[in-house]
C-alpha cells in the first residue's frame, strides 16, 4: 500500500501514517513515498533524532502501525513534478487544500524562531541604505568569519566591504586624517592625495578600487579568482577580501619604506 505526500511532506506524512493507523492495510509491507529528500533524511535519524514535534509524531504513528507484529514500513522518495500519476494527484489535492481556510495549530519554539529569524534578516537587508555595500553583497548576509582570523584581518575585511577602509588614502583624506600639499580635506575622488598609494595612479584608493581594479593587485586577483578583473559577486567572499586587503597593506608600506 502506497501513501504519497508532497506539498507539506511533513505534515503530509503524518496525515498518511495517521490514516494507516485508522484503516488498517491487509498488507504487510507498507510504501510512504514523499518528494521531500529533507524530511525523508530526517526522519532516517530514528526516533531520538527528532527536534520538532510533527517528526515525533510520525515516529510515533509508525511505531504503532508497526507494533505486534511483521509489517514492516518503507520511506521511499520519489521525483516530484515528473509526471508520476499519484504524485501529482496528490500535489492537485495539496493545492486545493491551501486554498481552504486554515485553522489555527500550535507551533513549536524552533519553528517560531527560525521564522523569526527569516523575517528579520529579510528586514535587515531590505533597510540597507544604497551604496557599496548594499551593491557588493546584493542580498547576501556576510559568512561569518573563522574564529582564527586575526583581528586587523578582521577589521579589513569588515572594513573593505562597509566601503569604509581605514588603509585608503582617499578615506583618511576625507576625514582629515591624510592632509595632501595643496588640499587639507576633502570628499573629492579625484583629489591627488587620495590617489591610490599601492599602484600609484591618478584613481582614489576606494575598497572597490582594491578589491576590484587596482593594477598592482592583479596578479593576486588572477590567482585567487582567475580574473585580473572580476565583478562584486567574485570578490564576495571573506578570503579573497582578506587577501586583497593584505596585499595593499603590504604594498603600502613597501611604498612608504
């Protein structure tokens, strides 16, 4: 006998198992099938694996459909949206039934929280003011970086990526802290002492000048990315930002020296 869930495949599951259970099947081996590689691997972990109540509760039902005897249940997944004829039966019926008003039910602290979660992450990155930042990681939320990195590795990659390095002649200028000859401060791009110290062109220093088009930082690019002249998404990841970093860290002082 075959039970097959799709659309909530957990709760779907539960629902077939619970009906087995009502209307005892004269066979003795019994064929969940679901779509859901995801709960299906879940529910392989065996009853002590399961965090939420819904998985439990189909432990539980299959336990009892089980017990007292040699009827054996098999979880067995299936394509989905392949034209397999109960699948998707059972995906039209799904449909219609999300479309009928829903009851309340409760719901577990662990599916609260990563709903939570979602939502304010979404909220976080909807309020991202335009600029650099917002462009370079276009919707993506950082990697948290390895615990071993070091702290002024850190602050670089942090830095480079907020659009506010603290290695850039052009952000020390803008803030007074890199007085040029002829100009003490200013906000201007094209200042000559904001000029990149690392490749020694007219072009401002910026973390996008660094990580994206700096001369000085080709060879680098080419071996990390295999692209002297990669896009925001390339140059994305915390160690590829970390190592541009170094390097016009380590350019800028061989500079100075």
């Amino acid at each position: 006998m075959k039970a097959e869930s799709t659309r909530r495949p957990g709760c779907d599951m539960k629902t077939a198992v619970r009906h087995l259970l009502e209307h005892p099947p004269r066979e003795q081996d019994i064929i969940i099938c679901s779509d859901s590689q995801a709960s299906l691997a879940t529910l392989r972990g065996g009853p002590a694996a399961q965090t939420s109540p819904l998985g439990a509760a189909i432990w539980e039902h299959m336990a009892a459909l089980v017990a007292g005897g040699d009827r054996r249940v098999h979880l067995q997944w299936v394509p989905s949206h392949c034209e397999l004829e109960g699948n998707e039966r059972v995906d039209a019926i799904a449909k219609e039934a999300a479309a009928l008003p829903q009851q309340g039910v409760p719901v577990d602290v662990r599916t609260v929280y990563r709903a939570a979660s979602r939502m304010a992450r979404k909220e976080a990155i909807s309020n991202w003011p335009d600029g650099w930042y917002r462009r370079l990681m276009d919707g993506h939320l950082p990697a948290p970086l390895a615990s071993t990195t070091p702290r002024e590795v850190a602050v670089d990659v942090h830095q480079l990526r907020a659009g506010h390095w603290s290695g850039s002649a052009q952000y020390l200028h803008r803030i007074g802290r890199n007085p040029g000859r002829d100009c003490a401060q200013c906000n201007s791009l094209t200042c000559r002492a904001a000029s990149c110290r690392c490749c020694g062109e007219e072009e401002a220093d910026t973390p996008e000048h660094i990580l994206l088009r700096c001369p000085a930082l080709m060879r680098l690019r080419l071996r990390h990315l295999g692209n002297i002249h990669p896009s925001e998404e390339e140059v994305r990841g915390s160690g590829v930002v970390a190592a541009l970093g170094a390097a016009a860290r380590y350019l800028q002082s061989r500079e100075a020296t």
